[in-house]
C-alpha cells in the first residue's frame, strides 16, 4: 500500500539520513518515477524534505526533524518477538543489550499488543544450533567484535588445521554465524581471508586503525564464498547409524561443509545411536571417513558406498591372515 510506502521513506531518511532517489527506489521494489511522486507527496504533507543536487546529493530530512511515530503492526510485533532467543548474540556479549532493548520495545509498544509480544515468545523458539552439535568455546569473540566495531585492527594467534599456531595482524571485516560456528572475515596485508573463531588461542586489539572498504558487505561476501566452496564438490549423500561416542570423532574427521549438512532423524534406536544423514564430496571421500570411524559408524545406505566398506574391509583382514 501506498501509506506503508511513505512511512517506509520517512524512517529511513530519519535512520540513514541522505538517501538518494535510485537507492529509495530499490529499496522499496519501486521505479524513480514513482519514488519521485512519493517523495513530492510528502513534502505537499507537510514533511519537511529537501533536495540537494550534484555528487554526494540526496533526499533528506530537516535536521533535527523527527517522527513521533512508535506504532508498530500486528506482523511486526510477531517478527521481533522470537529474536529474544538471543542465541548467537550471548555470543557476542549482548545478551543482556538485547534483553534492554526489548524491555525499551515493551514501553513504547501500544498496550493492544503487549499481549501479542507475549504469546509470540511464549509460542516461537528460534534454536540456532544443529542436532549433535557441540558449543564452540569462543573466548575472543567479544573482543573481535569491539574490534570490529571500533575500527580497530587485532592480532591473534591462530591454530590451523594442521595444529600448527600462525601469529596474524587482521582488519576486520565482518562476523558470521554460521549455525553454532562462528567466523571472523578480514583482511591480512590486503587479502581477504576467513578464520574460525573457534581456533583463536589469543587475541588483542592493536591502537591502528583498521582499512575496511566503505562498499564491503559481509553477507554479499559470505553467500558468494560460499557457493563458490559448494559447487567444487559434487554432493554425495549417505545415511548413516552412529554411536554417541562417535560424534566427537566423527566432527573432527570431516570439514566444515559435510559438518553443516548433517541432519538427524527423529528415531529411537535400540541401543541409543544416531540415525543421521551427511553429503559428503564423493564416494571415495566418504569411504575414507567411514573406515577411519571403524566400529564406531554404520553406512545404511547406498548400497554402494557399503560394498566398498566391505570388500576394503576383507582385504585388510587378509593382509593379516
């Protein structure tokens, strides 16, 4: 509708300042032409909007100028209220901010909808983590994000996968949460790099400034890098009965690609295992995984990946006959 269009505009010439009518336009899935009509419409109402022209100009609002607008809409409320399952921000260390913020949000909202919030809440759970999934410990995490948002740059002593410990000075750019994993992306002597925050053994912010480019944006960066990673591989999947003590090792065997694929199946088993699904990258790649797990995991199926585990199996019992 047309009012939510020019409510729309106003709040975000009141949250982001200058904005020019192109960026107005995709924002909203509009043309110019109309956003130039909304625009006009606001100002013949009252709204104390001004032009400025050439490079760097925009639509903006009258400084100081600002909406006592504090309705919110029935599907807004529903929207905000299962964010207060916090999940990755206790991470960061905002749990008690976001817990403050709602607290602010109950205040203004209008008596007709406190009863909404409150069954929102008490019906919507948003569980970021994945079945079997361990907690990463992530120490650093709160410093790497003051970093972040200080514009600081931060050096830290970084586990690889080999174990080996690398000292590294990194420009933040941004922190995923990818499920319960969480990812530092930044830059170290300009090329951009991702890191795990999990295998940071230590971390401290430096007084230089950070270079992070005005245009990044790490949600464009990481859905790319990520599809980029995915189509190397040519999915694989296999069902598989693993023992609870077998998760740990299981994790550790495979890569961060096959861990985020796993989806387990809501069966009871007699003796308290796992059914579970993977997509590994190949047949080959599976097989070397499954033999490393030795009785700790069954493949169910395919029934290929099966007859390889066996006859590998076989020739390794005659080469000790």
């Amino acid at each position: 509708m047309r009012a939510d269009r020019l409510l729309t505009i106003l709040l975000l010439l009141q949250a982001r300042g200058r904005m020019t009518a192109q960026e107005l336009a995709e924002r909203l899935e509009v043309s110019v032409r109309t956003m130039y009509r909304d625009l006009q419409a606001l100002s013949q109402a009252g709204i104390p909007i001004y032009a400025d022209a050439g490079t760097g100009g925009g639509y903006a609002l009258v400084e100081q100028y600002q909406t006592r607008l504090t309705g919110f809409t029935k599907s807004e409320v529903r929207a905000l209220a299962p964010s207060q399952s916090g999940g990755p921000l206790h991470d960061l260390g905002l749990g008690s901010a976001l817990e403050a913020a709602f607290l602010k949000l109950e205040v203004v909202l209008s008596p007709h909808w406190q009863g909404d919030i409150d069954t929102v809440k008490r019906s919507i759970h948003l569980d970021s983590t994945g079945w079997l999934w361990a907690h990463e410990p992530v120490p650093f995490l709160p410093l790497l994000n003051e970093a972040l948002w200080l514009g600081q740059k931060v050096e830290v002593d970084y586990s690889r996968h080999d174990g080996q410990i690398r000292q590294r000075i990194i420009d933040p750019y941004g922190l995923v949460a990818k499920s319960t994993i969480w990812y530092l992306i930044g830059a170290v002597d300009g090329q951009i790099r991702i890191f795990r925050v999990s295998r940071v053994r230590e971390a401290r912010r430096l007084s230089e400034s950070s270079q992070r480019p005005r245009e990044f944006d790490v949600r464009v960066y990481w859905e790319t890098w990520k599809h980029t990673l995915e189509a190397k591989y040519t999915p694989y999947v296999v069902r598989l009965r693993l023992a609870p003590e077998g998760i740990q090792k299981l994790f550790e065997r495979v890569d961060e690609t096959v861990r985020t694929s796993m989806r387990e199946e809501p069966i009871d088993d007699d003796q308290g295992w796992h059914l579970i699904s993977m997509t590994f990258h190949s047949l080959l790649h599976a097989q070397a995984v499954v033999l490393g797990m030795g009785n700790l995991l069954e493949v169910l199926e395919p029934l290929e990946l099966r007859e390889a585990i066996r006859a590998q199996a076989q020739q390794i019992v005659a080469l000790y006959e």
